[in-house]
C-alpha cells in the first residue's frame, strides 16, 4: 500500500534522514520506533504532506504522492494524529469529527442556504457515522460534551476518532499512549486493534514497547535517520543493533 524509496531529508547542513526506504503492507499495522532524534516524526511529515524530502519517492497504492500538499495526500487516503492534541476545545466531540468530515460533504451551496432535503439527509448521514467512530473509542455516552473538558486519555482518544473521519485507507498514527496510564493503555491498544479489524492499515510511532510488540505485525526501527532493522516483533526484540539503539553500547565489548 505503502513504500518510501530512499527518502532523505536535509534542514541546511543537517541530514535528518538518510536512505530511509521501507513497505507498508494492506490490513497491517506496521510499527516505527527508535530512541528520541531518530526521525521518526519527521518520516510521517513527509509522507503526509507537511514537509518534503530533500530526495526519494513516496508510493502509495501505486500513485506517486511525493511532495504532494497535506489535502491532496488526505483526498487520496492518508489520515495521521499528532504527538501534540489538536481537537477544538470549545467544540462538542460530535462536532470535532463533523469537522474531521467537512470533505466528505457532497451538497451544493444552494442546498446550504435554502436548507433543502437532500442537505437535511446528507447531515443525518454523517452524524450517524460520526457516532459511529466516537463508539470505536468508547466516547458516544460525550458526543454533546465540549472537547476540553475531557481528560488527557480521552482527548487522545477523539484525536484518533478525528483522523478515522476522513475515511482513510492508512492511519499515521504518532505516539497515541504518551501520557496513558496503564488502563488507558490498554484500553487504547484494544482500541487500535478494532480499528484495524474494520479495515483499517495502520503505521504507528509509539515508545511503549508493551504497545508495539502487543499490536504490530511488523516494525522497523529507526536511529539517526537510518533503519537499522525490520522485522516481526519478535525478531527485533533480539536485534543488537536494536539493543544498542535503546540501550547504548558497552565500551569494554566494543
């Protein structure tokens, strides 16, 4: 579904990403990880429109989207959260993901101002479907609520219900459990299972390794802009170079 060519990145004399190429199968959900600095972050910015490579390709469903802008990578199928919450505080949770929506609003202008049945039935439509994606999250029972008013946890929660209602085909999702406490945690691991049950590919940046080796099929693992391994779960947890990525690397053994 999707694949990056050697993608680099270079902000002036820096190079943040070096030769960064990996696949991204349908129906997986696909890991990155690697220590604080590693790219991470970076990588889903260029696959998501905010920045562009400095050189290599991005290939998703066999259309080329490099250096495509954040809206037209969204209308083609890509959706991402963000480390920081972005939701609307002042709005309800129902609202957030109407706004999450607004492209999949087909009625004309003349429909809006005059208030016509086919703007009344359209609206029916994607308010049922934005209940819909609140229940994913276990957020229906505060669909009236204002945004702001919900805790950490749940905010995260309606950030990773906002990028379901664009109705993408891969989710980008950035370190959805920073912040989580255990139940949270788990909660949000079974969350994203469900998500991807219903059809969803998903890659995911995340540090809590209990979430990676608990969800992913598949994770490569970045460090100093570089993939240094692939593999299942299993095999990564018993990579050296991964070890000393996360660890660091015993002079004495050097």
């Amino acid at each position: 579904m999707l694949k990056l060519e050697n993608i680099a990145k270079d902000f002036g004399g820096l190079r943040v990403l070096n030769g960064v190429s990996f696949e991204i199968s349908e129906g997986q959900i696909f890991g990155l990880i690697g220590p604080n600095g590693a790219g991470k972050t970076t990588v889903f910015n260029i696959i998501s429109g905010l920045l562009k490579p400095s050189s290599g390709r991005i290939i998703f469903n066999k259309s080329d989207i490099t250096n495509q802008p954040p809206h037209v990578v969204t209308e083609q199928g890509i959706s991402r959260t963000f480390q920081n919450i972005r939701v609307f505080e002042d709005m309800s949770l129902l609202e957030n993901i109407l706004v999450g929506m607004h492209r999949l609003f087909s009625y004309s202008s003349v429909s809006m101002f005059f208030d016509l049945p086919k703007k009344k039935k359209e609206e029916k439509q994607l308010r049922e479907k934005a209940m819909d994606i609140l229940s994913i999250v276990h957020l229906t029972e505060k669909a009236d609520l204002k945004a702001g008013g919900l805790s950490y946890g749940e905010q995260r929660k309606l950030e990773l219900a906002r990028a379901l209602a664009t109705e993408p085909k891969l989710l980008l999702i950035d370190e959805p459990a920073a912040g989580m406490n255990p139940a949270e945690t788990e909660e949000l691991m079974n969350e994203i299972k469900l998500i991807n049950k219903n059809g969803y590919t998903i890659c995911l940046i995340e540090h809590d390794m209990k979430v990676i080796m608990g969800i992913c099929g598949y994770v490569a693992v970045m460090n100093f802009g570089e993939i240094i391994a692939e593999g299942s779960p299993e095999e990564i947890r018993k990579e050296k170079l991964v070890i000393e990525a996360y660890l660091g690397k015993d002079e004495k053994s050097a």
